[in-house]
C-alpha cells in the first residue's frame, strides 16, 4: 500500500487536497493508495468542503510494506508520525531548504521545486498521465481551494502562471464559478473568528536559527484581517507569548490585498526589519501585498549578516 501523507503540526488545504487527490490518481493507475494523516486540519478547510467532499481514508491495518509519499512536506524532521523515513519512495513539495536531503536519497523522484501550491505539482501529475478528464469533481475542487490558499488568489510573489493554468482547468472541471473564490475564503475566515486561539496553535511552526527568523512564525490567511487584529490582538500575543517574545504572526488580508507581521518582540521586529523594507511600527510591519510564510522563510535563508570590516 502506498500511504499518502504530509507534516505532523497540521494539514492545510494545500497537504489535505494535494494527500487526496494524490491518492485517487494512484488508485486509478492500478496502485493502491490511501490518503492519511493524523495531524489536524486547520481553518484553510472550511467545515463546509469537509463535510460536502471525500476526505482522507479511514486508516487501515499497518503492513511493513506500506511505503509513503509526502505531499507539502520536505523538512524530514517534522513528518507525520505515521511515516517510515526509511521507506518514503517520493516527495511533491514546494518548500526550500531539504532539496539536497532528498535529492540524495529518491533522485528525481523528489519534486521540490519553486511554485504556488503542491496542488499544482498534483494537478500536474494528472494533466501528463492523460488521467484528467477521470478526475472526480470533489478532487477538482479541493486542490483548487489548495491553489487559491497557497497563492493568496493568486496575489502572492510565489504564484506562477503554472498555479494560474492549474486553476482554470481544475474550476472548469469542478464546475466552479467566479464568486467561488470569496465564498471559499470567508468560510475560512468565519471558521478562525470562532476558534481563534485553537486556529493560531494549528498554524504554527517552529523554525531553526538558519531560518534567521523568529522561532515560533504562525500565519492566518483572511478576507479581512484589520478587524481581527483591532479587536484580538491581546488574545494573539497572550497565545503566542506563551514560549516567549520570539514569535511572529502573518495575517494575510486579502481584501485589503496586505499583510500584517505581528511580533513578539524588539528582537522578533529586528530579524524583519532587515528583510524588509518597511519599518516596525509597535510591534506591527503592515506590507503593501500579501506574502506567505513560505516566502518569508526564502527570504530568511538567503539573508546573510553584513561581513564586519576587520
């Protein structure tokens, strides 16, 4: 059995579509396959699609020849505990920093690449094999939202024409109309605004010093950030301030097309300040686009500190 999984922190849309739909395209071309995770699923997966589409496969018996496939994950440190580093035959991922771990180890069979959403590298495997027009609707649907929630509707610098290509074939195929984007993006924020603190801890990863960012960096994606922020941002840092002053919180805002860094600290501002170009205002970095995590971490780990003069 091929055993289709992600990280051990959460799933996002970008893991539980990509796990899915992954899955299905396996099972189709004669390879039994499940879709598994036992990480929660944060609030990019609205109740309503959880309830309205398939989902990840019951767990079965564990079998010593089940291998994995990893979707949306690459750091080998933070898999899904279910997983067998000994036996991971391949890896669909979007996020830098583990390229040379797994080129070493699957060769070619480690697609790590620099693109919006790992539902795209997905979408992609379905497009080649000729499998497409077989694509169930609920699969369709999925790894769309997984492209709009990764690529913040396409506003993010990380976004390629690839996701936008992806996109459009996938709402056709799902049947998917012009509105849909907003109605799934405020599902999502409703779903946060209820379960705030618990939506913050589900979101949160824990980075290294290379990463030459804040330890704890969480990230919300909403509609409308401003009103949250006004109205919760005692309840953020009493959340996130519980390990200490090195944290940071990405709200991404895509209404007002922007996005909010929230810090913990002077030390947590300072590490943003040299990779930003605006400055911290208590606290508070307000960027004129949204940006993701994923770019942020980039951006960290090609900063390096100015050579002193001896």
């Amino acid at each position: 059995m091929i055993i289709v999984t992600s990280g051990a922190a959460y799933l996002d849309m970008d893991a539980y579509a990509g796990c899915i739909a992954y899955a299905e395209w396996l099972n189709l071309r004669g390879q039994p396959a499940q879709a598994l995770s036992s990480a929660p699923l944060n609030e990019s997966i609205p109740r309503q699609l959880r309830s309205a589409l398939k989902g990840l496969d019951a767990p079965g018996p564990a079998s010593r020849d089940d291998v994995f496939v990893l979707v949306d994950v690459s750091n080998h440190l933070h898999l899904d505990p279910l997983v067998d580093l000994a036996r991971v035959v391949e890896v669909i991922d979007h996020h830098p920093g583990f390229e040379g771990f797994w080129a070493e180890r699957l060769g070619p069979r480690a697609d790590i690449r620099r693109i919006g959403a790992a539902c795209t590298q997905v979408y992609e495997r379905w497009r080649d094999s000729g499998l497409l027009a077989q694509m169930s609707r609920d699969s369709a649907q999925l790894l769309a939202a997984g492209i709009l929630d990764n690529t913040l509707n396409f506003t993010a610098r990380i976004c390629t024409d690839a996701d936008r290509q992806a996109y459009a074939m996938l709402a056709r195929h799902a049947g998917l109309d012009e509105q849909w984007p907003a109605c799934y993006f405020d599902q999502c924020q409703r779903q946060i605004e209820e379960q705030l603190e618990q939506a913050l801890h589900k979101d949160l990863k824990v980075l290294g010093e290379e990463s030459n960012l804040p330890r704890r960096f969480a990230q919300l994606t909403l509609w409308n950030a401003d009103r949250l922020l006004r109205q919760q941002r005692p309840l953020i840092e009493k959340v996130l301030g519980q390990w200490g002053d090195d944290w940071l919180l990405n709200l991404i805002s895509l209404g007002e097309g922007r996005s909010y860094l929230l810090s913990g600290g002077a030390a947590s501002a300072q590490k943003l300040d040299r990779l930003l170009e605006c400055p911290a205002v208590n606290g508070l970095h307000c960027l004129d686009r949204p940006i993701l995590r994923k770019e942020l971490l980039r951006m960290g780990l090609a900063w390096q500190a100015p050579m002193t003069p001896r």
